[in-house]
C-alpha cells in the first residue's frame, strides 16, 4: 500500500505521554498526516496536542472500536510493554483489528507473523503483519570492512545514556540535509525508525556476532542507491553497563564519518544510579573508539532538554558549547540547521 494513503490508529493504551510512548509519539511528529487518532483510555477525550505538546488535534479515544469511526488502514502497536512481549489482554484487540481488515505494524518482540492465529485471520481477510523485529536471513551477516572502499559520509547519532534522543536528533539534521537539496538518506535501526523510513534493520533483535554486519549491509544499500550522506539511528551507550554492546556494534558497522553525542543536561544518572559521564570524556572515548580504524570526530552535540523553558534549553546548550568547544542544540525545539552546519563545514575540511 502507498505510504502516502495508509491511516494509522495508534495503540497506546495506558502509556499515551511525552516519555512513554517512544512509536506512537515518533508516528506523531514525522507521519503526522497518516496518524488519525490514538488508543488510550485513561486519555480518551483529549487530543495529542494536550497529551504531548505537539500533534495538534489527533484525537486520543478510549477503544478499537472508537477509533475505527476515523476509518484507519492499520492499526500501529505505538508501546512497548514490559519485555516487549506480546500482552494477553492485547490478543482480543489485535484479532478486532484484522477482523475489521486493518493491517498490523508491530515493533514487539513477539513475532506476530509466527502466530497460526493470527496468520491465519490475516489471510482470510486480506490483511498483512509487519513485524519489524523480524530479522530477514540475508542480515544474518560479518561485517566486511567496506567503509574503506565508501566515498559517502555515514553520521552515527551517540549517546551519554540510553533514551536520550538520538533518533529525533538525527532524523532533524537528516531533514535539513534534505531541505538543503543534498542527497541524505536515513537508516532506521529500531522499531520507530523504521517505521518513518519504511525500512531498516531491529538492530536489538539481531545475533550479536552479526549487529555490525547488517548495519553495515544497510549503509551499502544506501550506497548502491547513490546517497552521499548517510544518518544512521543509533541506539545504547557505550558507557550504560545494559546496552553498551548494540552502541559498539553500530560503531563498527558504520564506522561513521562524524558523530553527534545526545544528552540530556536535566538527567544526572543513568538505570544503574550511576553519574552520567563527562561529556568531553565520553566525546574522547567515542573517537578514540573509531580512531584505531579511522578519522573521526564528535562535530556537535543533540539536547534532550524535556522538562525546560526554551529560554533553559538555549542557557543549557550555551553552557555545553563553552564546556567543549562544540555547537549544542535541541534539534526538536529548534531544528537541526546548527548541527547541519557544523556537518558541512567538518566534512568540507576532509580530502577525498
């Protein structure tokens, strides 16, 4: 189906808020034409715009049912429960929709195209089930080491913390690459990204043997299809003790041309209570990281300033800016020309 006529009903039910809801909210702000309204009982009567702050007047209804009356295509799993596991409570829901011919878009880690239920209710009535958690064998690969035959820049977003902001960071320096009419391209490497790209690879579903390997399979891709600058979504931290292990992964997979360190000036620890790390300590371990194998450099750093003024936001990046002689900003706020800048400016130092 074309992209530019699917009608989106969002599941987020009990979870529907600026920090809980990470697809639904992304559907929201860069699919926002194909979003016609949101499942959250607990919210239902309120529109996106008094839930976010953002999303004008997408209405939140209380149930499948409600939100069929604004006639969606698909119905989009917009939350991750605990586990990222299917609920029982959600079979009932899911069966609803296929019934009713939506298709489905999930991003949990239960593979809804594995379920003979399903599968099967899907067929009868002409449905189908997006599983973007579901990695394709030909993914299932050893990074090869072509970055040293790549002519195209590869920008990898990093970060002090998990949840901090990467993908909207790079998907706003991506837009303005694009609006400046340079050839950008964007790879999605969790479920939300994928779904704004249509395509990507879940690179946390992924064996660990093969996470550089298919990122990298879909930087080529990027590559054969002519792109001279490549954003790719990253994921982790290379200092949070839980996920450090997908961030490396990336890094060798891309072995990117230039990073953008996110973080989030109000969030003092990470999951473990530990002190968030210096930010010029952790912009060193990033390019020594990529230096044993190549050039490299932080250009810029990408605010996450939820919970400040705009008036905070700005004090906030100019304190940063001081502290490491590099551009700060809150793309979300204020858009990613800075960033941007500092992209083009960087690359424009590099020889061929």
């Amino acid at each position: 189906m074309n992209p530019d006529v699917r009608k989106l009903l969002v599941l987020a039910e009990g979870r529907f808020s600026p920090l809980k809801s990470k697809t639904a909210n992304g559907a929201i702000v860069y699919l926002r034409e194909q979003v016609v309204a949101v499942i959250d009982s607990s919210k239902a009567g309120m529109t996106a715009q008094q839930v976010l702050g953002y999303g004008r007047e997408i209405p939140v209804v209380k149930s499948l049912e409600d939100g069929l009356r604004y006639q969606p295509t698909h119905l989009l799993i917009g939350i991750a429960p605990t586990g990222g596991r299917l609920p029982d409570a959600w079979r009932a829901l899911i069966k609803n929709a296929l019934e009713n011919q939506l298709h489905i878009l999930s991003g949990l880690h239960t593979i809804l195209s594995d379920d003979p239920e399903f599968s099967s209710l899907a067929k009868q009535r002409g449905v189908t089930l997006t599983d973007y958690r579901k990695i394709p064998p030909e993914s299932e690969v050893v990074s090869k080491g072509t970055w040293r035959q790549r002519k195209a820049k590869v920008i990898l977003t990093v970060g002090t913390d998990c949840n901090i902001g990467k993908m909207t960071t790079i998907l706003q320096v991506h837009r303005e690459f694009v609006q400046r009419g340079l050839k950008a391209d964007f790879i999605g490497t969790g479920q939300t990204g994928m779904l704004i790209r249509g395509r990507g690879i879940a690179v946390d579903s992924i064996i660990s043997d093969y996470t550089a390997g298919c990122i990298e399979l879909e930087v080529d891709r990027s590559v054969a299809e002519g792109y001279d600058y490549i954003f790719v979504e990253g994921q982790g931290a290379l200092t949070h003790m839980g996920y450090s292990g997908v961030t490396l992964g990336l890094i060798h997979g891309t072995m990117p041309d230039a990073m953008i360190l996110c973080h989030q000036p109000t969030r003092l620890k990470d999951d473990y209570g530990l002190p968030l790390p210096d930010l010029n300590k952790v912009i060193k371990l990033h390019e020594e990281t990529v230096q044993f194998f190549r050039p490299t450099k932080v250009v810029g750093i990408g605010l996450s300033s939820v919970g400040l003024t705009d008036k905070e936001s700005t004090e906030s990046s100019e304190k940063i800016e001081r502290e490491t002689a590099l551009p700060a900003v809150d793309t979300f706020r204020f858009g990613g020309a800075k960033l941007a800048d500092a992209l083009v400016e960087y690359f424009s130092t590099l020889s061929d």
